[in-house]
C-alpha cells in the first residue's frame, strides 16, 4: 500500500473537494499519482470542487484586522454564493486568518498570478535575463532559468500561493478551497489593502534625502 501522508489527503480534499477518507483512499488506489486520484474521485461522483470554482460569489464580508501594536493594518474582502453564509463563523475565521496572513507578509501584493500585470511580469523576466550569471549557459539553459526564476518570484508576491502561516503543511489557497468544501460554497479572495504606519513617508523621505545627497 502506498505510504500516503497528510498533506497529501489535504491537498486532494482542497482541490476536489471530496471527503478525507475519500480522498485517502483515492490516493491509495492510485499509488499517490494525484491525476489518477481526482479522476477516481469524479468517476465516483465524490469530486465537487471544480463545479464549486465555476458557481458566482457575488456575497461576502470586509474584515478589518489591526496588529498588536497598532501599527499594520488589514482589510480584506472575501466572496462566497450567498448572505447566508456571509454571516457563518466559517467565513469569518477565514477571512480573519487571511488577514492576518496579509499582515505577517509585507512582501505579498497580489491576490494571485492571474491579478499581477503583463508588463510587471516582462520588465521582471528582462532583468533576469540580463543577469550575470547567466551570460554564459546556452540560450535553451538561460530561458527555463529564466523562467524557473520568474515563476518563483511571482509566487512570492501572491497571497494565494504562500505557506498558511497557522499550517505550513498547506498554502492559503488550499485553506480557503477547504473551507469552501466545509461551506458547500464557492470561496474566494477578492482583494486586499495593508496599511503600515508611515511606509509612504518613510520611502517619500529616503527619495528626498538621496536626491540631495
């Protein structure tokens, strides 16, 4: 039988939405190939996250999370189908969870890679491949580099795609595909703003100082 762990039953769970001994048997029967595993589980009719992903959420809450200290700031939207469950504890634990991911994060700026602009992505991949040490690897070698490298960097601007700080076994994508399935709803990150006391100050001053140097 294939040693099958945790994460690897949450990861499955997040992405089809089936239960955990479904999705741990699932994995077994396929040896833990998780292709095989999500075409078990909508052959059997147990795989329900991709027609949740498709379901419009158009309902949600704003929540509001203000770090000890006084001095970070979150606001977070997060969307779900209805106003039912817009005022489910769930819900609500979610989004306070994702804010407080946002404020441990100072580096996150985007909800996604899908939200992070063509021309970002480009000015990013000709610094890259402007790099030093990359002058002397063959074309083919310096592009997946290259690529390899840019793919890394988005990640780490992306909400979504950061180890949940509460459960590194798991990202807050899979966190909030989790509660998804514990609602029988489509949940999503819409958006997010993180205020820090005096960041634009403190960058307007260090401009001013360097350019009077």
């Amino acid at each position: 039988m294939a040693d099958i762990t945790t994460q690897q039953i949450q990861e499955l769970r997040a992405r089809t939405g089936a239960g955990i001994k479904d999705c741990k048997a699932a994995l077994v029967d396929s040896s833990g190939d998780f292709t095989k595993a999500t075409e078990y589980l909508r052959q059997k009719g147990l795989a329900s996250a991709v027609k949740k992903a498709s379901r419009a959420a158009t309902e949600g809450i704003v929540h509001s999370y203000i770090h000890f200290g006084s001095r970070i700031g979150v606001l977070v939207e997060v969307n779900c189908e209805t106003d039912f469950v817009a005022r489910r504890d769930e819900l609500k634990e979610l989004a306070d969870n994702v804010a407080k991911q946002i404020a441990a994060c100072p580096n996150v700026e985007y909800v996604s890679v899908a939200d992070i602009p063509a021309a970002f992505v480009e000015s990013e991949k000709q610094i890259e491949a402007g790099k030093e040490d990359l002058a002397s690897k063959p074309e083919a070698i310096r592009d997946k580099i290259v690529l390899g490298r840019i793919e890394k960097r988005l990640k780490e601007l992306c909400l979504l795609d950061q180890p949940f700080i509460k459960d590194q076994s798991i990202t807050v994508d899979e966190l909030v595909k989790l509660t998804g399935t514990k609602l029988s709803e489509n949940v999503k990150v819409r958006r997010f703003v993180r205020f820090v006391v005096g960041e634009e100050l403190a960058s307007e001053k260090k401009e001013s100082d360097e350019a009077s140097a």
